[in-house]
C-alpha cells in the first residue's frame, strides 16, 4: 500500500500541478508541501480535507483506503475551486456566468476553426523577391 506522501505526488502529477502551484492553493509554502511529499511531515486533517478537494477525491481516496475512482472531472484545480464556489450563488448569478463562459468557449472554438482553415500564408517567389529587396 502506497503511504500517504506518494499518493499527494501521484495524485497532483496526474492533475498536471506542481507542489508550488498546489501549496498556493492550499494557502501554504512550497517549501512545507514538499516536506508532505517527501515524508518528512503528515499533513493536518483539515490540510487533508483541503487538498482532497483541490485534487477532487475522496478522503478515503487520498488515504489509500479507496483506489481513485477516476480522473478529476475539472483538471484545473484553481478551476475547480472557483465552480464550487459559483455552486454556492444565487440561480441569476449562475446563468448570467454561464452565459459569460459558454461565449469564451464559442469563441475560442471559432478562432481555432479559422486558423485551421486558413493556415499558414503562402508567398511565391515574386512576392518574397519584393519583401526582401
């Protein structure tokens, strides 16, 4: 059974997160996360049940009493926190975001088929004789 330091490692490298970005969101110093890590230091159960929600597991999960049930379904942690904390406002407040977001979506979809289709410009010769005089 894995212990409880190379389960954090594990869990925050599939999440695609450095020990410095996760000490920032769990509000401590990289330096005292990397003690977790490295076993030096047990984390506290209420930094226990911080970092299970930044990481989006269980605590049983975390322990190793419970293997992961699968991959986090928001991979950005600080994306994460912030849907829990838009979970929490009024309906208006949601809808008024999800129309906001549903439009960044839109148009980064857009853009990305645009710079699909019209890919790099292509000059010939007497272009580039031109440009280069």
């Amino acid at each position: 059974m894995q212990g409880i330091a190379e389960r954090l490692k594990q869990m925050r490298e599939e999440r695609g997160l450095t020990q410095t970005r996760l000490a920032e969101l769990l509000g401590m110093a990289a330096r005292s996360y990397n003690r977790w890590e490295r076993g030096g230091h047990t984390p506290s159960l209420e930094m226990l049940i911080k970092t299970a929600d930044i990481l989006q597991v269980s605590l049983d999960e975390l322990a190793g009493r419970q293997a992961v049930s699968s991959a986090p379904a928001i991979r950005n942690a600080e994306l994460q926190q912030l849907v829990h904390e838009v979970d929490e406002l009024p309906d208006r407040e949601q809808q008024a975001l999800i129309v906001v977001i549903d439009g960044l979506v839109k148009s980064a979809q857009v853009t990305r088929t645009v710079n699909r289709s019209v890919g790099p410009k292509r000059i010939g010769p007497r272009e580039a004789s031109q440009q280069n005089p």
